[in-house]
C-alpha cells in the first residue's frame, strides 16, 4: 500500500488551514528529522534553533524577550496555556471563559484539566462583551480571546478582554493560531504590544508555512512556564515543561527556516495576495446572490442556500462547513486566484 499511495494533492483543497511548506522548511525538517528538542541538555543545536524560533514569534506578537516553545499545534498550546491558569490560581473550582467560536481544543482541554469551560456568545461575529463580563467571577483562572476565529476568521476585541481578565486577576490567553501570520499586516490590535496578554498561541505549521507539526506558545514571562515544569531526572536537563515530552527536531527547524526565508516580507506579500483573492471569491459568490460572511482575514464563509458541499467533493473540491452551514473556504498560501476561478466555474455548473 505504501509504495502506491501518494501525499495528498492540494491542487482542490479549499478548508484546510494547513498548506505546502516552503520549500527551505521541507529540507530543515529532513535534516532535523531524528532530534529531540524535548532533551536539550543532549540535542543542543536544535534546542538553540527552538530558542531562535520563540523569538521569531516573539517579534511578531509584539514580545521583546519571549518565552515559549515550538508545540505539536494549536491543541497542545491551548492547552497548555489553561493549564499554566489552573495551575497558578487559588481555586478548588477553577472556570475558563471563551467565546462560543473557541476552538473545540478548549472542550478538550477543559476535559483533560478538570476546569469548567464558559462560553460568551458573539455578536457579528466577535465575542459579546457584556456576556462575558458576566460570566466571570473569582474562580475564573482565564479569560480568551480569539484573534483569526477558525469558522470566520474574525478577530476578538483583545484589549478589552484582557482588561477583564485583570478585573478577577485572571489570565488572558489568545488563540492566533491561524491569524498570527496575517494579522501584523493589519490595524488589528491583538497582540503583547497592544494589550496585557499573558499567554498566545501562534502555530507556524498553519501560515506560517512551516512542516507539520509545529504549533507555538508564548508566555509573557518565564515565570508563568514554570507553572507547567516537571523534574526530568535520567535526562540531561532537569526539568520539561512541554506537555508531549519527546518531539521531533523536525517542526522546529521548519519554522526557524520558514520564517528565516518569509519573516517579514514574504508573509506581507503572502497577506497581501491571500486577502485579494478572498476579497474576489466574495465578490463572486456576493454577485451570484450567496450571503457572504466576510472577509476579515482571508476567510470567506457563504450561505449557498442549496447542499453543494457533497457535490462538490465529488468534482475534487475539499470544503467544509461552518457549524452554522455555510460554505467555508481559506485562502492559504497554495489557494491562487486560478484555482478560485476553477472553483466558481464548477459552482457555476451546479
């Protein structure tokens, strides 16, 4: 079976937040392939090349000296960041308040972690905050904001939920997992320059174009990592506080060389086309009578008002839908304007 099956084509993929590495990424994942960033005291050049991927994203957040590491994705940094919250709050019954578009890896975490998650509904897409004022009380350990929401692409008023957060000496954690990329190139404020944020989750693997797996957390300060550490006594160094253990060198060297090669010029040109294209297909769909939601960032999510997605996957077309039911497509970086063209000539043909 190996030897006939090939990696998938992304000729047609349309909802996928992942996308074709760059090409200097492809060959430092290879490289990297067999060293471990979870034994640094051992494999220490990659553990010098995760040290210069955390202040590659620090540069972009906003963060002069970051702390953080190059984490399996999104989930994992999710995760991690409750889990720091829990961890340094005083509270026998601990509660995280996000909005209802948060990622599902907060259902997870919040499983996983024992903590009670409360969601705040959105109005026009952003979270509501005067629902989530209400939701928080002293046993909240943290308050999140989304900034690039996976359905949408919408981006959360961060200043103001990390001023929330403060009011119950609260976290403020920020998923920028697939928005990270695209927002320094926007009037957004969303990052550590612009609020009191503590903790962001920021994944290279997605825009970033950085080989799978490579999620990233940063953290403010050292201190709130310290939070997650646990002694390592057979191995060289003597604490771990990432929560897989043992990694792949792979994801980090792809980041550092992904972002060495695009940061920043290729990710602003990259911005620059990703949204144009968005920009077109909601003009399309807008003229051919669909309500479009967007787009913020380069994500346009349509009602089709008929179910086309099955028909759709039969011609090759890989999308998804909103939990609301509208079509749902993200401009990546191997989304190009041909390709959308395609796209519309076949819902055309429907």
């Amino acid at each position: 079976m190996l030897q006939r099956a090939e990696p998938q084509d992304f000729e047609r993929v349309l909802s996928s937040m992942c996308t074709v590495p760059h090409p200097s990424a492809r060959e430092a994942a290879e490289r990297f392939l067999a060293t471990n960033p979870g034994d640094p005291g051992t494999y220490e050049t990659i553990a010098d090349l995760e040290r210069e991927a955390v202040d590659y994203l620090g540069g972009m957040t906003g963060l002069s000296d970051p702390a953080g590491y190059v984490a399996s994705g999104g989930t994992e940094a999710n995760l991690q960041a409750i889990r720091i919250a829990r961890n340094r709050a005083d509270t026998d019954d601990p509660n995280v308040v996000a909005p209802v578009h948060a990622h599902f890896s907060f259902t997870k975490a919040a499983d996983v972690l024992g903590v009670e998650l409360r969601t705040a509904p959105a109005t026009d897409y952003r979270v509501n905050m005067a629902a989530m004022s209400e939701l928080v009380d002293e046993d909240t350990v943290c308050v999140v904001g989304v900034a690039g929401s996976t359905e949408y692409g919408y981006v959360d008023p961060i200043p103001a939920i990390a001023d929330l957060a403060e009011t119950v000496d609260a976290l403020c954690h920020v998923d920028a997992a697939w928005g990270g990329f695209y927002l320094p190139f926007t009037d957004h404020d969303w990052h550590f320059g612009h609020a009191d944020i503590d903790t962001m989750t920021i994944d290279p693997h997605k825009v970033g174009q950085a080989a799978v797996p490579a999620g990233g957390l940063l953290a403010r300060d050292r201190s709130l990592l310290d939070e997650l550490a646990v002694e390592t006594p057979y191995l060289e160094s003597t604490d771990q506080l990432t929560l897989t253990g043992t990694r792949s060198g792979a994801g980090v060297a792809s980041a550092v060389a992904a972002m060495e090669s695009l940061w920043p010029a290729g990710y602003e040109q990259q911005y620059e086309t990703s949204m144009a294209n968005a920009d077109w297909l909601a003009d399309q769909l807008s003229a051919r009578g669909h309500d479009v939601v967007g787009p913020e960032l380069p994500l346009v999510a349509a009602d089709l008002s008929m179910p086309m997605t099955d028909e759709l996957r039969d011609r090759g077309w890989r999308v998804s839908k909103t939990g609301a039911g509208e079509m749902r497509v993200v401009c990546m970086p191997h989304v190009t304007r041909s390709m959308l063209r395609s796209f519309v000539a076949d819902l055309d043909w429907y």
